[in-house]
C-alpha cells in the first residue's frame, strides 16, 4: 500500500537556512580542498615547459538568498586543461564529506 505524504516547503526558511554563515564556512572548505587537490597536481602553463603552476581561484561568497564558493583554474589555458585533464571533475571527491 502507497501512503501519500504532503510536504509543504517554506521558501524563506530554506533561504535562511543556505544562508547560515556556518553552511558558507563548511562550502568555503570543501572549495578549498578541491583547490588543493586540483593545485596538487603540478600542472604548468605558459610555456613548453611550462613555467607556472596552473593559477586556482577559490571565491566564497553569501547573500540574502544563498552562500556559494567557487572553484575556478584562472587562465586562458583553464579550459583546455580541464578538456584534457579533469583536474576540476576529478577534484570534486575532495571536497566531500570528511
């Protein structure tokens, strides 16, 4: 037998709630250590061989509405060596629960 359950969400609670400073810190670290496993790497750019570690940007951020923190490989050849490596999709373990 199936039981329907009716589940009503309060859109401003949730907003409060993923706006928490404490859920920004926790998402702050999990960006960090993707960072670092992305930096772990050794990746070099500019250059054959390359002369510097590929640049990482982490930026953690909050609003009324959400925190968010982002990963980014900040340089022209970011793209191309996350088609060709993953480093960012491989990462993303790292930032899981420890």
């Amino acid at each position: 037998m199936t039981r329907l359950i009716r589940l009503n969400v309060k859109t401003t609670g949730i907003r409060r709630l993923l706006s928490l400073p404490l859920v920004e810190a926790d998402l702050g670290e999990r960006a960090l250590r993707i960072a670092d496993a992305v930096e772990a790497n050794g990746q070099m750019v500019e250059g054959r061989p390359g002369k510097i570690p590929l640049p990482v940007t982490v930026t953690i951020a909050s609003d009324k509405k959400r925190a968010r923190a982002r990963v980014i490989l900040d340089h022209p050849s970011g793209q191309a060596v996350e088609a060709k490596h993953g480093y960012l999709a491989a990462a993303l373990d790292a930032g899981g629960d420890r």
